[in-house]
C-alpha cells in the first residue's frame, strides 16, 4: 500500500510537534544567541534564592526599554511575559550591592572581569548604559562575558520574579 506524500509530511509534522512540545515540558530551551554557547539547554528548578554567580533563564521584564531591545534585534519573540523569549544570564550581583559603571563595571569596589562598557551596538546605534547604584531589594544585576552581550550595562537590574530557574547546558557548541 502506498501513502500519498501528503499523509506523510502531515505525520511528520506531528511527531517534529510532539518532540518539540515534549521537549519544552521537560524544560529544554534552544539557545542561539552568542552570550552563552549555542544549543540544547535546560531550566533547572532552583529550590533556593538566586545568588550571585548563578547562572539562569530569566524572563526580560515587559518594558519600553526591552520593546526597544526586540526592535533592534538584541531578543527575539516568545512565551515570557511581553512576548519576548527568556534570556540566559549569570547573577553578577544582588539586591544591596553596589554597581559602579565607568568604561567597565565595578561591583562593591571590585571590577567585574569581561564587563566593558559600549557606548553603540554593532549597527552604530548609540547604547546607554545602566547609571549605576546600588541594586534594589528584589533585584538582579546580570552579566554575559561575550562582549556584545545585552545584559544589566545598558538595561540595569531587573526584577528577581522573572528568574524561571538555573540554565543548564545539556548539548551546546562554540564558545
């Protein structure tokens, strides 16, 4: 018996949505932007306070500054709140530390390693970064140490709520 073509890109298609959507359930995330290396990874659930040094999916807060970020390509579009995608970034501070920021970030005093500052994207858009001050209560400071990562230098700290759980690498490449 021969299927038509049809039937079988049809059932095709439901087992590519039924992985994929297994595969969401369970916590699997793809990861193709530059900050952190590039594949499959996976939402840990964190059964403790987020800490400095951690490294998380968080869910951009729903903002004219992250609207701004989608228009120039620096998220893309899905499921957190505001329709952007959940970024992957490492807690660099906390609520009460101290962000100073000159061309690079200083945290409490100490200079945070790989965090120069940029005053234009790659496009030549001009870039503002965060002022600096001490972190608010509730509040994450966040850091990549890929040099054209968006992170907390130019859209400051933002809301601990939005953290979704720790990232995992499960099967990445590159840098």
């Amino acid at each position: 018996m021969r299927r038509s073509p049809l039937v079988i890109l049809v059932a095709a298609a439901g087992l590519i949505l039924a992985v994929a959507g297994a595969g969401w359930c369970a916590g699997l995330r793809i990861n193709m932007t530059p900050s952190y290396p590039r594949g499959l990874w996976r939402i840990e659930t964190l059964d403790r306070a987020v800490a400095a040094g951690d490294l998380v999916f968080v869910c951009p807060p729903d903002t004219v500054e992250f609207e701004r970020a989608f228009a120039r390509g620096y998220v893309r579009r899905g499921l957190c709140e505001g329709g952007l995608s959940p970024l992957i970034k490492t807690v660099a501070a906390i609520g009460g530390q101290r962000i100073d920021v000159a061309e690079r970030v200083s945290i409490d005093g100490r200079p945070l390693p790989d965090s120069d500052v940029w005053h234009a994207d790659a496009a030549g858009r001009p870039l503002a970064p965060f002022a600096g001050g001490v972190i608010p209560a509730g509040e994450l400071y966040l850091h990549s140490d890929f040099a054209g990562s968006y992170d907390s230098r130019y859209f400051g700290p933002i809301p601990s709520s939005g953290v979704l759980g720790l990232a995992r690498p499960v099967f990445t490449f590159g840098p």
